[in-house]
C-alpha cells in the first residue's frame, strides 16, 4: 500500500499516543482530587485577571455605558 498505509500508521499512532496522554492526565486529577489535596498552583505560578477594555474614539466610558452594552442583543461581551 505504499505511502497511504505509512500515512495509516502515522495517524493511527498519533491517535494512539493522545488517547495514553489524556487518559493519564484524566487518571491524575481523579486520584489527586481523591486521595491528595486536589490540583493546585504552585508558589511560583502567575496570577492573571480579565479585563474589559473599552474604548470609544477617546471619549470616556462611564459604568451606564458599560450596562448599555451588556444589556445589547449586539454585545460582544461573552459570559463566561
């Protein structure tokens, strides 16, 4: 079969290997959470927020503004 059957493989094979990661990475947060303290951070781990950035050529944005568009059908916010 030539170069279709090396492709077969190919694929077989990085399919293969994704299903062994997550399977242990499925299998470790079970059996942290189970019979450890769970998953946590370390200390030197970064903190990250969100923040929504607004701007409206250069005019100031006030909290009503931000209901308005929350409120929208339009908005490009997104829950999360």
């Amino acid at each position: 079969y030539g170069a279709a059957g090396l492709i077969v493989l190919l694929l077989l094979w990085v399919s293969y290997s994704s299903l062994i990661l997550f399977y242990g990475a499925e299998f470790i947060k079970v059996y942290s959470l189970r019979y450890g303290n769970g998953i946590a951070p370390s200390s030197k781990s970064l903190k990250y927020r969100e923040e929504l950035i607004i701007t409206d050529k250069g005019e100031e944005v006030t909290d009503t503004d931000l209901e308005q568009l929350i409120k929208s059908e339009e908005s490009p916010i997104v829950d999360r």
